[in-house]
C-alpha cells in the first residue's frame, strides 16, 4: 500500500522486570516484534521504520531484516519522541505514516489494510484505531465531539473521574498524513502526569486546527491488547496458540487437546495428521499429511515428511524427516540431521549432523554424530560413532547394507564398506572393506581361583 510505517519498539518494558528488551519476549518460539512485523509486511508498505532503545544492537540482530530501518531513541521522553525520532529517515515522505507499538502482536494483517482503506476514505488528517473495552482501566480514553469526530485521548493518569467511565480506549495505532504529523509533533509539550511527549495530543492540536480526526473502531477488542507484563504476556499467547489450532483443526488437522498444544502460527501442518497433548512445534516447521506426533515431543524449524510417526518425548530441531519415518520415543534429533524415506530411529538415540539413509536402523542407546549411513544399515544397540578428539570433528561412513554389532565404537574417521559386519563390543579405528567381517576385543581372559576383595577390606586399603 502507498504508506510508510513506524514501530514503535524502544520502551524499556520495565514491567517485565528482565534484561531482554519486551519486544524480544517469545510467543510460542517467536519474538513479540516478529508478530507485529508479519502483519505490516502484509500490507507491502513503501518504508518500514522500526524505533529502538534499550537493548537496540539486541534487536538489530533478532531482525537482520533488509526491508526494516532502525532508528535510536536515545532517551525515553515518549512516544511522541519516539515517533520523531523517524523523522529523518521519513522526512521525505509525503503520504500516509502508520504508526503503531512493537508489543501489538494479535493485530490482524486485515485489520491494519482496512484501517487504512478507512482512513483514505475519511479524507481526515488523523484516524486512530480504538475499541470497547468493559474494564478499560490503563488505556487512554477516547473523547468524541457532538458529531462523533474525535476530539481529544486522555490518558489515564490524567482523567478525570467521569473520563476513566468511558470504555472506547486508544489503541496506539494511528494513521497520519506526513505533513501534519512533523509539524504537530514540535508542538506537544510534556505537562503531564508522566513528564513525557504524548502522541495522542496530536490530536487535540488537529481539533484545534479544524482537521478532521477519525476514530476507527474494532469489534475485536483482543486485536489491541498490548503486552506491560508476563501476565499480559502468557494472556496473549492463549489467544494467539487459540487462533493457531483452530485454524489448524479448520484445515483438516486433529489436535487431541488444544489447550496444551502449542504450535507457532507460521507452522503449515497437512490434513489427517493428529498432535497428541503437551507437544511444542515451534518456528519454521512444516509437517505433512498423515503424521502422528506426541505426546510431549518438541519440533523446531524442522521439516517433516508424510506419514511420519515421532513417538513420547521426542526432541527434534533444525533437521529434515522424510516420509514413513518413525522417530522414539525419547529420540534427539539434533540439527543438520537428515532421516531418510523409511528410516527407523529408536529410543535413547541421538542423532547429528548425520544423514540417515532409507530403511536404515538406529533402533536404541546410540549415537550418531558427523556420519553417513548408506540404505538398509543396521545399528547395534550402544553403538557410538566417536567423531571428537577434542579438537576436530571426523566424519564416519557406513555404506549400504552394513550390519553394526551392538556397542561398536567407530573412531572417525572411517568408513565401513558395503555389506560389511562389525562384531558386537568391538572398537573400529581403521576401514572396514566391503563384505567382510570385523572384529576389534580385546582378548578374553580367565583367572582361575579369583576373589573378589571383602568390601571391608577395601575400604581399608
């Protein structure tokens, strides 16, 4: 849309009592900011103008982003300072500027292009996005004129006693034409409760030069809801993880319990796969059709496969699971992990950066780090490839149709050939050729008329 946006992102958020900027606080494995940040990319704005503080170089990392500007707020003077800390990097447009808060992150990409759309039409100088609240209570109040056009906010600290009764409340998001908002912002004072620059009194300051001011009002009073503390924090993500699932279950996706399932919006789950209570997928995810997941599993910015089974208290992250895969229960799939079509990985496995190849095995108590399995590959139980000497990291290699005898070390690097046979307790520290057997004990021996030392005795000693 031909607009500019300006977020605003520097409060100090004390009441969330933490070294973590508030905009930097997850919801459901995603930066507060990133909700916000979704929902202006959808209206394709000319400028995105992203206003820091405390914590700013923290920010700036979280979101690399190309399409954003940062500008610093140096001191916390206010939201009007705040939004006239963007106008250097806006001074040069000339059209409408979208302001709205970094802790608004149930607001709707929809919501925002018909706040817009309104705006336009209105051919007012400010709208501002407002709601009805039953308990208003810590929101500023909206005063409308005879006419219903916006007349002034007032904060809560500053209103009377019959303001504070008024339930339609100031969202904190605006949509003002450039010229006024640079001119009004040099003319806000700070006579307040707060000692600050209000951005609210722009719009007395419109009223007082006869322009027009708008007061787009939401149904959705949820949309507004902004976030001071953990509280307000954890009653936000409900709402979100709720508009997650349901659109989920919607489309073909079974949730046995919505309340203690938690799935991050941007996760694209197929239809006929069922998630089992107290499961967590988090980030970038996306999970096929026909999958069984949980319960207590754990997936972050994974891809799964169609007809994937993860069994209990399985934890996967940054890995790719292909079809008809069956994961645990109390796997560990670390990241750079590939398991491919078929492959089967049991419990007490620990997998990473290895590729798994098809119908390969890694049944129980092993792990598998910096390896290469062939297809058909069959794992022993305790088998551990040693790829660290404390300095560098070794890679393993075990071709097609290999059969690892249980508790095999294979000290990396190395490679077992195709077909090949390791015996069970033996330690590999050379290649393995294809086809044959390999055995590495040490040799058996038996003491005879051996005992065993009175454990009196040998605490004495």
């Amino acid at each position: 849309m031909d607009c500019s946006v300006i977020i605003l992102a520097a409060g100090q958020g004390k009441r969330m009592k933490s070294e973590l900027p508030k905009v930097l606080h997850p919801i459901l494995g995603c930066a507060m900011l990133s909700y916000v940040l979704h929902a202006v990319n959808e209206i394709s704005p000319e400028r995105i103008i992203v206003v820091i503080g405390r914590g700013a170089e923290r920010v700036k990392e979280a979101f690399p982003l190309d399409q954003i500007e940062y500008v610093l707020q140096r001191e916390q003077l206010g939201t009007g300072h705040a939004t006239m800390c963007a106008y250097e990097a806006l001074k040069d447009f000339s059209g409408t500027i979208v302001i709205l808060n970094g802790d608004f992150p149930l607001i709707r990409p929809e919501t925002l292009k018909g706040f817009i759309e309104t705006h336009r039409r209105s051919g007012g100088t400010i709208s501002l996005l407002t709601t009805v609240l039953d308990n208003p209570g810590g929101y500023g109040r909206v005063i409308r004129g005879k006419g219903g056009d916006v007349t002034r906010v007032v904060e809560e600290k500053d209103a009377t006693a019959k303001e504070k009764e008024i339930k339609e409340i100031n969202s904190g998001m605006y949509c003002v034409e450039s010229g006024f908002l640079w001119k009004a912002l040099r003319e806000i004072g700070r006579n307040n409760e707060q000692g600050e620059y209000y951005l609210p009194d722009i719009v007395e300051i419109a009223v007082e030069g006869g322009k027009k001011v708008l007061g787009h009002t939401i149904a959705d009073s949820e949309e507004v809801l902004g976030v001071n503390n953990r509280a307000e924090l954890a009653s936000v993500e409900r709402i979100i993880r709720r508009r997650a699932n349901e659109g989920l279950m919607l489309s073909g996706v079974t949730i046995v319990d919505p309340e203690v399932t938690y799935i991050s919006p941007q996760t694209s789950i197929g239809a006929d796969t069922i998630i089992y209570p107290n499961t967590f997928i988090y980030g970038n995810t996306t999970i096929g059709n026909g999958c069984h997941i949980g319960p207590s599993v754990w997936i972050e910015d994974s891809e799964i496969g169609n007809e994937v089974t993860i069994k209990f208290s399985s934890y996967i992250t940054k890995a790719v699971i292909e079809d008809k895969v069956a994961i645990g229960p109390f796997a560990h799939i670390r990241p750079d992990a590939q398991i491919l079509a078929g492959a089967r990985i049991g419990n007490f496995v620990e997998i990473k950066k290895s590729k798994i190849g098809r119908g390969s095995k890694v049944p129980h108590l092993s792990y598998v780090g910096d390896g290469v399995l062939g297809e058909r590959v069959n794992i022993g139980a305790g088998t551990i490839t040693c790829n660290y000497d404390g300095f560098h990291k070794y890679e393993t290699v075990i071709e097609d149709d290999v059969f690892i005898g249980s508790d095999t070390m294979l000290v990396a690097p190395v490679r077992v050939g195709k077909g090949a046979t390791t015996g069970a307790g033996s330690t590999i520290t050379r290649d393995v050729p294809p086809g044959t057997l390999a055995i590495g004990r040490a040799k058996q021996v038996i003491i005879e008329g051996w005992k065993r030392k009175p454990r009196e005795k040998k605490r004495d000693e």
